[in-house]
C-alpha cells in the first residue's frame, strides 16, 4: 500500500487523475487497451472532470462500474448517469462504458437481483479481464464499493466466484450491483480516495487489520493487489 498526501480535495482530484491516465496509458502501450473501473457518488465527481480533459487514446479504454444502485439510468441516483454526465465528456467520449445493465425488472425481489447479477456476469464476461485500474471510495462506515457492513448479501459479494453480486445496504436506499471483493483483488492496481478527517479516522482503524465489519479493511490488509490511497 502507498500512501499520496494532498493538502486539498482539488489537489487531490488533480493529481489522482494524473495517476490514473499514466496507468491506463501504460496499459494501452503494453496491451492495445485499459480497462478502468470506476465508483458513483459524489466524491468522484472532480476526480472525473479532471481525468476526462487528460490526453489519453480514450477509444482505447473501456470503462466498467465498481458498483451501481438498482435504479434506471435517468435516476438522480445513478452512477451510469453519473459517469455519462462527468466522465463521458470532452476526450473521454471515445471511451467504450458498460454499465451492469440496460433496464431494470419492475420488481427487484432476492430472484429478481439473482437474475441481474446472472446477466451482469455474462456482460462483464466478454470484456478483457483483469481490469486495469479500479477506482475506489469508502463510506464512514468503512464500506468500499457497496461492500456494506452487515448487509444482505455481502457474504456472497466477498467470497462469490462471478465478478458481481448484490447487495442490500441496511444504511442506503436501493438494492445495489457491485463487483465482487475476488474481482475487485484480482485487478492489477486499486486506487483508494479518502477526504476528510472522519474518513481518515476510519481509514487509520481500518488499516489495522482485516474485519468483516469494516470491508475496506479487506482491500488494505491483502498482499495480493497493489493499492495506492489518496488523502487529503
């Protein structure tokens, strides 16, 4: 794990995205593409508008979810809006996105996220994996993609085979996809954004040692992935 201190959330934006182009432009070099995974919400949204005006071969990068809130796509709560409205621009247009879904069923019972995940993993699978680059947030809770504390369906999340699976935030509204803790370790490099001293409080406990109860901890305590944290 490396750490990268900023003195502000702007700076951080700025040199987090310079970051991420430099590695996804390593990839396309070595590999003809990038695969880069992003998270929603509203932490990200300078990190996106700062990396989508970088120089890059943006038609030779796909970009995936890390997790989605089971809401359509116009939903003020969508991440895949999210990532149209302020990644998807300028340069970055010519990125290839695919979200977990197109629709939604018009009920979202345990059968009917069952089935979601069933089709989201036949999507993911046709794209080249291992993924690039994997754009990470954490909740004061200590919740990283929609890894939730305690929440329906994270045991499945941490230890399912596929690359997705859902989960039902006890603490967020809506039903959420997300990609699996395997999947998430089995990306070539994490990148963990924290802002704010709340978060770093829960930062510094989670850093401790891996806990179920505090999923984050599971990305920071693991030998298997390279992860770079930016604070500010």
């Amino acid at each position: 794990m490396k750490e990268h201190a900023c003195n502000s959330a702007a700076e951080l934006a700025w040199q987090m995205a310079d970051s991420i182009a430099q590695r996804l432009h390593a990839a396309i070099n070595l590999r003809g593409h990038a695969v880069l995974a992003v998270s929603g919400g509203k932490s990200p949204i300078a990190l996106f508008e700062a990396l989508r005006v970088l120089a890059l071969e943006w038609s030779r990068v796909t970009v995936l979810l890390v997790d989605e809130r089971c809401v359509p796509h116009n939903h003020a709560e969508s991440n895949t809006a999210l990532v149209r409205q302020h990644l998807l621009q300028d340069g970055a247009a010519a990125a290839t996105f695919v979200p977990f879904f197109d629709t939604l069923p018009a009920s979202l019972d345990d059968a009917a996220l069952d089935q979601l995940v069933e089709a989201a993993n036949r999507r993911l699978a046709t794209q080249p994996w291992p993924m690039d680059l994997a754009v990470l947030g954490m909740g004061e809770d200590g919740h990283t993609a929609s890894l939730f504390p305690r929440a329906p369906g994270l045991a499945q999340a941490l230890h399912s085979s596929g690359p997705v699976a859902w989960v039902r935030p006890a603490t967020a509204p809506h039903a959420r996809l997300t990609l699996t803790l395997p999947a998430l370790l089995a990306t070539r490099e994490l990148a963990l954004s924290i802002s704010g001293a709340r978060k770093l409080a829960v930062f510094q406990q989670a850093r401790l040692g891996a806990d179920e109860a505090l999923p984050v901890s599971l990305i920071l305590n693991q030998h298997q992935t390279p992860v770079s944290v930016w604070i500010a």
